[in-house]
C-alpha cells in the first residue's frame, strides 16, 4: 500500500467523528423542539441549554475535521 492512500484512509476513518456530531445536534435540536412545544413557558430557561449543547457539539465536528485534514497534508 502506498502511503497516499493510507493517508486516504487515515482522513476517512478520522472524519467518521463528524457523522456522530451530526446525530448529536439532530437529538439536540429535536428535544429542544419537543420540550418547547409541550411547555412554551420554559422557552427562556431551555434555549441557552441548547445551543451551549449544539456548541459544544459542533466543536467535536471541527476537532474531528482538523484531525482529517492534518492527517491528509501533514
């Protein structure tokens, strides 16, 4: 095997971290939604949760994309 397509490779198997930050912000989103619909009273108090969650979340994607493309042109 050469070493270009291992690095081929090495950048898809660290990308793999970006599908579970995916999932992550869909369950984020989608109890956000859910909570809201069902007391929109507490819109206040939940929203701040949720996008510090999708913050949070979305930083695992960008870790997961640096460590990709590191591996790809280092």
């Amino acid at each position: 095997m050469e070493a270009s397509a291992a690095k081929f490779i090495g950048a898809g198997l660290a990308a793999i971290g970006m599908i579970g930050s995916g999932i992550g912000v869909g369950n984020i989103w989608a109890n956000l939604i859910s909570t809201v619909g069902r007391n929109p009273s507490a819109k206040a108090n939940v929203e701040l949760y949720g996008w510090i969650g999708f913050a949070v979340t979305e930083a695992i994607a960008l870790f997961a994309l640096v460590v990709a493309l590191m591996v790809l042109f280092a």
